[in-house]
C-alpha cells in the first residue's frame, strides 16, 4: 500500500500541494478531475522530481455534472467530462478513476428507479471502455445519505460495478463507511477483489487519529483482504466559529483568489472553509504519521 492524497479541499498552486505532500512523506496525488485546468506534462515533471507519482483522480460532480440526469444532454455531457479526466490521468501516469456518479448534494432523484439504473449504468459503460482504452481503472464511490440518495453503501456499489463490466471496481471511504454501513471491516471484506482505491479520514472527517476511527483494524483489514492500492487521504476539517474552537487561527481571513464560486460553495457544502496554510498543513501532517503506524 501507498499513501496518496487529494487536492480539491484546498485551492492553491498545484505546485504547492506537491510539494507540501513530498515534504511530508507521501508517495502520491489523487488529483482533482479537472482535466482542463492542469498542464500534464507540467505536473507530470513536479511530481517526478518530488519523487511523488500520480495515483489518479478523482471526479468533481459540481453544477451539471450527472451520470444519472434526466436530461440526455446533461448525462452526455458528464460523459465527456468523466471521459476527459480518464485521459488526464493516463496523461499523468494514473492507475485509477473514482467516480462518484451523480451529483454531490443532489439528494433528490428525477425519474423512478429502473430509469436512473439504466441511465447510470449506460453512461458508466461508456467511461468504462474509455478507460480500458486508456488502461485507467473506474472505482465507483459511495457517499452518505446527506451528499447523495443514490449509491450511499458498499453492496449498492458492487451492484453498479458487476453492472458496467467485469472489471470495473469501487471505491470506499472510511467516513461514509462510518455513517451508512452496519460493520465498517465486514464491507471491506465484503469488496475484496473489487475494491480499486479507499479513501481515509476519521469519523469527524478531521485527520487520521484525529477522532474515534481505529485504524489498526481499518488498515489490518485492509491487508487481509490483499489490497495493495493507495491510502487516499481526504480529510475536510469542519469549521467552528464558536469560542470552543480547538485550533484558533485555523481559518484564512483573507480572499482566496484560486478559488471560484463554485469551488467554494463545493467546500462549504462540505461542512468546511478556507482554511489557513498552518493549520491545513498540521492535518496532512498529522494523518501520514497516524497511517504510517500500520501500514
């Protein structure tokens, strides 16, 4: 196993996440999907001389961006996105794309049930001989409840995945495992041989050891399964603005001009905020040190 880390919770440079992630010991990036933002050839040569490697991407499902959407155009349109950020992470050197398949925060459907399975799973297969074109591998993700009503536990996404193809694999992560799954180590069990990435951050979704997760039974499972993927960390740290807060000077005051509207709502609905250069740094910290204790 390795230890890989996403970058949409903190708008910045991407010279700076590489570099911040090198400096602290990780071995990867699972980079945002945003396919036309980055140069790959640029970022390709940082990671490279960080001595860091891209592990893969994963999908940002803001705005219209839906596999399952009612309107044919829209799910077209997701289609290509998803299709382009596959391309990004062979571009990159990527092993994997998690795919969260419709949009994050919509906890409403749009048709009945047989009309958005066909519908998610008839634009999943499109991704899916795009990325065996590509040799990127799709990891489908479930979310809780509160960010999405469609796949929220492990057995719906092994479902979805045994639908699209054989090879086609899932994603968990430990803070939605927390909340949706009767016994958080019995799905894992239950997605050996499928499970293609897992995402980690403790129950509060602060860092690693920062809350109530055991993670020597998290990552021991983890082994008795025989997974050898990446340890994609995902931390988003939820704001306190009372006096009770734990970690005065953890939010920036000032603007962050990297951010869009839409990336800072994304982050908000989120539970979080822009948060300080020190303070971000400290939960990246603090997590790589708790994972390295069992791996």
């Amino acid at each position: 196993m390795r230890v890989s880390m996403h970058n949409w919770m903190r708008a910045e440079p991407i010279e700076v996440t590489i570099a911040r992630l090198a400096k602290c010991g990780y071995d990867a990036i699972e980079i945002s999907g945003e396919p036309e933002k980055y140069d790959t050839k640029h970022v390709r040569k940082l990671l490279t001389d960080h001595g860091l490697t891209c592990w893969g991407s994963v999908t940002l499902m803001l705005g219209d961006r839906d596999l399952l959407a009612m309107d044919e155009k829209k799910r077209a349109m997701s289609v290509k996105y998803v299709k382009d950020t596959i391309t990004m992470v062979k571009e990159l050197g990527g092993e994997e794309i998690t795919i969260v398949p419709s949009t994050v925060g919509k906890i409403a459907a749009q048709g009945n049930p047989d009309e958005e399975w066909s519908w998610a799973v008839a634009s999943l297969k499109q991704c899916y001989e795009h990325g065996k074109k590509e040799g990127v591998k799709l990891a489908l993700e479930p979310l809780n409840r509160f960010e999405t009503y469609f796949l929220n536990r492990h057995d719906q996404a092994l479902a979805l995945a045994n639908a699209v193809g054989p090879d086609c694999g899932i994603c968990l992560d430990t803070f939605h495992l927390n909340i949706e799954e009767k016994d958080m180590l019995g799905a894992i069990r239950a997605a050996k041989g499928k499970l293609v990435d897992f995402h980690v951050a403790d129950n509060n979704r602060l860092a690693c050891g920062m809350g109530a997760l055991d993670w020597g039974k998290i990552i021991g499972t983890l082994k008795e399964i025989g997974y050898n993927g990446a340890l994609t960390v995902e931390f988003v740290a939820p704001v306190d603005r009372t006096p009770a807060n734990p970690f005065p000077g953890s939010l920036e005051t000032g603007e962050n001009s990297e951010l869009t509207p839409e990336q800072l709502k994304f982050i908000q609905d989120h539970g979080s905020s822009t948060l300080t250069n020190e303070f971000y740094t400290s939960l990246v910290d603090t997590t790589i040190k708790t994972l390295r204790k069992y791996m």
